[in-house]
C-alpha cells in the first residue's frame, strides 16, 4: 500500500486549489472547497497541525473520486 506524505491542512488547501478547488466558505477552522464540476470537500486546519491519515484518505477517496496512486503522482507534480 502507497505511503501518504505528511501534509498541513494549510498546505493541502494549496495542493487541492492548484486542482482547480475554490474555497467557497470558512466556518472556524474548517475550510470548504468546491471544484467547478460539483465535487466539495472540507479540510480543517488547526494550527500547523498535520493532517491525520485517515481524514485524508477519506477525502483522496470520496470527496475527489482520486485513486491513491493518482493522488501520489499529482502530489509529486505539485512539489
């Protein structure tokens, strides 16, 4: 099973914006991004605070439809 960097919630509302994502609204700590073609997600950002795994795959898997590997080689590029 591919390995998941570590990311901040700041640094991967940067990666999911260079995708296209819109940050639509903030409420608290929990920012809400849309993608033009109807795809949302929400990403909280506490602090610098990394990103737990799990909250992560849940998002690569269901909020943007991404296999694991398609999301590594994306995060690759976007490095």
């Amino acid at each position: 099973m591919p390995q998941l960097p570590v990311i901040s919630g700041k640094d991967f509302i940067r990666f999911l914006q260079t995708l296209g994502f819109i940050v639509v609204r903030v409420n608290g700590s929990h920012f809400r991004l849309k993608h033009p073609d109807g795809r949302v997600t929400t990403v909280p950002v506490h602090k610098n605070d990394n990103l737990p795994k799990g909250l992560m795959r849940k998002i690569i898997r269901e909020d943007l439809g991404l296999k694991l590997d398609e999301f590594l080689s994306l995060h690759k590029q976007y490095k």
